[in-house]
C-alpha cells in the first residue's frame, strides 16, 4: 500500500473516504460547452453534485446563441443553487473590450469569468464536466484540507482505461520537460511544480484569497498556470494534493486544432512563464535535447510498468508524440494572461450585470 509524502502535503485514498467538509461554504465552479449539453458525462456530474448541498454552482458557458436557452433550461433541471455565465454573451464581450480584457476564447478564460462570480464564498472549487466516473465524494476531498488550515487543493488520479496507459500529455511532456528544467538548475518553483503526482488535471479547490490572486491563462495553460500563483501565495506548507481514484475522461488525438500538440504549446508557454516569474530562465537551444533524454528514460518505465500489469503500450508511439511534443519548446511569446480578480479593471458585480442582461435576452 503506498501512502508516501511528497514535498507538498499528500492526501491518499486509502479507506475510500469522504470527508466532513465545508460545502455549503463553497462555490463550485463547472465550465461548460455546448457539446456537454445533455450528455451522460455531465449529467452525472450534475446529478452528483445535488448530493453534495454545495452553496453556490457557478457553470461557465461557452456556447452559441441559439443554444445557450435550451442548455440554461436543462441546467435548471437540476435542484442546485445555479448560476450561469454565458461566457460569449454580446453585452459580455462588450464590457470584456471596454476593458481591454477580450480576446482569445478558451477553457482558462471561461473558468476566469466563472471564478469571478464565485468570489462571495468562503472556498472555490474548479472540475470539469466531462468526467464519466466522477463521485460527489471529490468535492469533499478537495476541500477537506482548506477547512484544515491550507489554502490549495488538487486532485490526481489514474489514468487507466480501455487497457491502456492515458494522461499522455502529463507524462510524455509535463513531466520530462520540468525534469529537463531542473538538471538546468535547482529552484524551489521547479521542486513544487514536480511535486504534484497530475499536474494537468482540472481539479482543484482554493480559498478564495488564493482564488481571486490568480492570473488565468486563457486556454489549455490554465492548470500549470494555476499552480505558478498557487505556489507564489501558498507555497509547499500550504498547498495538498488528494487522491481522487480513477478517472475516465474524454480522450484527444495528438494531431488537429484542439489536439495534444497544440494543447502542448499552451502548457509550454505556462510553465515557461511560472518559472521565468520565479527567477528561472530556461536555455532553450540545450533545453529540447533534455527534455528528450528525459522523457526517453520514462517511457522505458512506462513501457515496463505497462508490461507488469497486462496493459498494452505502444513504444514506437509514445516516442513519436515526445518529438512532437519537443517542437512545442520555444520562449513563450507576449504574455496574455488574464488579471487576478484583486487587479482586474472591472467588478465581479459587472460582469454580473451583463451576463444577467444576455441571459434575459436569449430565455
């Protein structure tokens, strides 16, 4: 049984516990497509979380306008404190311009928009919706160690399915890369951010102070980018990792606009700025032939320990995405990061506001 202590506090799931916790104190956070729309995925997560008596659901919704009202009455079905951002709304978008904060659609600036409404709480949860094993036990898990005295939470979790090893991007790229990285230099911000056993994953809780300090990126950076601020404002003494079990996920091919190669180049480009904010300046002409010895060394483990538990692996794959994968390490560009809620140029309240005038519209 392995119950082993990383650098940051590590909660493991050892009795399948589900935790007394503040959820009535909580706002969670659900950021949602048109495509989640009736779906199976969502429609367990919903179901679950009307288990959990949270004190506010905040759901985040990108989505065009002829379907944004058939989506906001099927939500309404559920018995849940509901509160929908319809994160491409007219009058939203205006105000976002009006303020210089508009631009570029993505996962990071839905989530901004949703953590903004969710602010009036004590705790804020963030998870995605497309999770077919989700249990309303994580919601509990996640919030347990605030209520305990710290201030960030994130999950991990396998990524086992269909006989096969997932959380390809998280292996084969993450984790080598910072690995990489730290035989470059030894930095605190390089040792927090290999502490975490699914840097990747989109689940995580935060107290709202830490909440309205982060400065979202605003696409498939937004995981790394929330763990640079984590470790700015809690640091290895406040911040825990908890065990959720397994996850089933929607799966991405490596190729295509929303693939894991371009989702690699937004990563890229977080991390590159969480470290550089800490003082690390990476060699970038010596850095991808690091990053290949590295990510070499584990997929040599990967494939034995796919070997030893009957899994299938495909060596000759796995290489082929790591060269991939390393096209995707270059200096990270203009920073376009989205202001922390504690900075922005314009009110939670606002924002309120305009969303609620594009809802009335469409309903």
């Amino acid at each position: 049984m392995e119950y082993v202590q990383e650098r940051v506090t590590t909660l493991h799931d050892l009795t399948d516990p589900v935790p007394s916790a503040p959820t009535d104190r909580a706002s969670i956070v659900v950021p949602m497509t048109e495509r989640e729309y009736a779906g199976l995925a969502p429609d367990r997560v919903l179901s679950e979380l009307e288990r959990v008596d949270p004190g506010q659901v905040v759901v985040p919704l990108r989505a065009s306008t002829d379907r944004v009202g058939p989506f906001y009455d099927w939500l309404a079905d559920y018995d849940l404190p509901l509160s929908v951002v319809w994160c491409n709304g007219p009058r939203l978008e205006e105000l976002l311009d009006e303020h210089g904060l508009d631009g570029e659609f993505g996962k990071g600036r839905d989530v901004w928009l949703g953590i903004g409404q969710a602010l009036d709480r004590e705790y804020v949860v963030v998870h995605d919706a497309d999770t077919k094993s989700y249990s309303r036990a994580d919601v509990a898990r996640l919030l347990y160690p605030l209520s305990q005295g710290y201030d960030f939470s994130k999950g991990y979790y396998a990524r086992v399915e269909n006989d096969r090893l997932y959380g390809r991007l998280f292996r084969l790229f993450f984790v080598p890369l910072v690995r990489a990285l730290e035989s470059e230099r030894d930095a605190p911000v390089l040792r927090y951010l290999g502490a975490f056993r699914y840097a990747l994953a989109g689940e995580f809780a935060a107290t709202t102070g830490l909440a309205e300090r982060l400065r979202t990126q605003r696409s498939w950076g937004l995981e790394v980018g929330t763990l640079g601020d984590a470790f700015e404002y809690a640091g290895f003494e406040g911040s825990t990792q908890v065990d959720l079990g397994t996850y089933e996920h929607d799966h991405r091919a490596v190729s295509g606009p929303t693939g894991l190669s371009d989702m690699s180049r937004h990563v890229a480009a977080a991390l590159f700025r969480a470290v550089t904010d800490h003082g690390v300046d990476p060699d970038y002409d010596a850095l991808p032939r690091r990053y290949r010895e590295a990510a070499g060394s584990l997929v040599r483990g990967y494939e034995l320990d796919a070997e030893f538990n009957g899994l299938e692996y495909d060596r000759t794959d796995e290489l082929e995405q790591v060269e991939t994968y390393a096209t995707a390490i270059e200096p990270p560009g203009p920073d376009r990061r989205l202001p922390a809620w504690t900075d922005a140029p314009l009110s939670p309240a606002r924002v309120a506001e305009a969303v609620e005038a594009d809802l009335e519209a469409v309903r």
